[in-house]
C-alpha cells in the first residue's frame, strides 16, 4: 500500500520518464495531492500496465491540489546530459504548481535544490509514495502520447509501440533508416556501426 509521506501540509512529488530512450523527451510531472487521498490501482507507473496509466490520468488530474508536466528534449539533452535535463524537466514541471509547494520529494538520488524549498530524495519513492506514483503515471502518460504523434511523422520506427526505448526493433531501424531530429545524438546506445545520417523531415 502506497503511502503520504507529508512533512508538510503542502508537499509536491516529481518524477521522470524516458530517461534511457534513444529518441523523444525526458518528461517530469510534479504533484500535489490532498491527505485524503487514496488510490488502490496507483503504483510506480513502470508496474502498471498502459490501461491502467491511462484509466489514472484524468482520476490524478482531478484530485490533485496542483499538477504540472514538462518536457526537455533531445537538443537540450545532448547538450546538458541525460541527468541535468531529468532534474530540468522536473524543476519546469514544479514550476507549473500553485501553490508553490513548501516541501518535495523525489524519486531516485539526484536532484538540484527548486527555490531554496526543501527536498528529500527517495529510492523507489515511485513504490512508497502517493505522490511520486502519481507523478510516474502523469509523466509516463503524456511522453508516451507525445511519442505516438511522433510516430505518425516516422512510423519506421514504430514509436507507438516501443516510445523510444532501445528495443531491438527500434536500433534495427536506426541502422537501416539513420535517425531523426527526434534521436538523443550523445547516447551511446545508437548502433555504432552507423554514420548519423538524418532522415529529412
């Protein structure tokens, strides 16, 4: 059972997703939901299934006190690193909450300090705590759209189905087709073999 940790009455969790995708954005969400808050389904949005994600999106949207969701993409990526634009996208995402929240928690180990408000990170937050789950699910949800109108411009790629992940079927078309302006350039994950050659847009 996920748990409020709530040192403070006004309290936001931020988590991300697509941190090891080979194309599309790192996205954030930040939250803040009610103490009365209770949801059996809602867990670490990488333990759900999409039907699930997507039946706990608008039940989040509602509920909440404030959300926000942010993407960092792939330019800004390659240029500052996959780490920096994670705690980028969560830092846009908690600026889109009002009221600004008095404490955050974080899921994983590495954050930047948000306008001098406090912040406690948390390993597996995404499994402990109402509201860093429910910031998975809101962030997973809206990159994962994103990428699915991605694919109606590359459909080779078929980033419906895998959303940029590293999939075996993702490299192989990254060998046959080149990448996009869509693919993170610094990752080392792209297949060595090719020369980065763009496909024109």
């Amino acid at each position: 059972m996920l748990k409020n940790l709530f040192t403070s009455s006004n309290e936001a969790g931020t988590d991300e997703a697509g941190r090891g995708c080979l194309a599309g954005p790192v996205t954030a969400a930040a939250l803040i939901l009610p103490p009365n808050f209770k949801n059996e389904i809602l867990n670490d949005s990488k333990l759900l299934s999409e039907k699930k994600r997507i039946h706990l999106k608008p039940i989040l949207e509602y509920a909440a006190i404030s959300y926000g969701v942010a993407h960092v993409f792939p330019k800004e990526i390659d240029k500052i690193n996959i780490l920096n634009a994670s705690i980028l996208a969560m830092h846009k995402a908690l600026k889109q909450l009002k009221p600004i929240p008095e404490f955050i928690i974080v899921d994983g180990n590495r954050f930047k300090p948000f306008k001098d408000i406090a912040h406690e990170c948390i390993i597996k937050g995404d499994r402990n705590y109402m509201s860093i789950a429910g910031a998975s699910v809101l962030a997973k949800t809206a990159r994962d759209l994103y990428m699915e109108k991605l694919h109606e411009e590359y459909p080779m790629y078929n980033w419906k189905q895998n959303k940029g992940y590293p999939t075996k079927e993702h490299r192989e078309a990254i060998r046959k087709y080149g990448i996009t302006k869509y693919h993170r350039k610094s990752f080392r994950q792209l297949p060595e073999e090719i020369t980065l050659k763009y496909l024109k847009s």
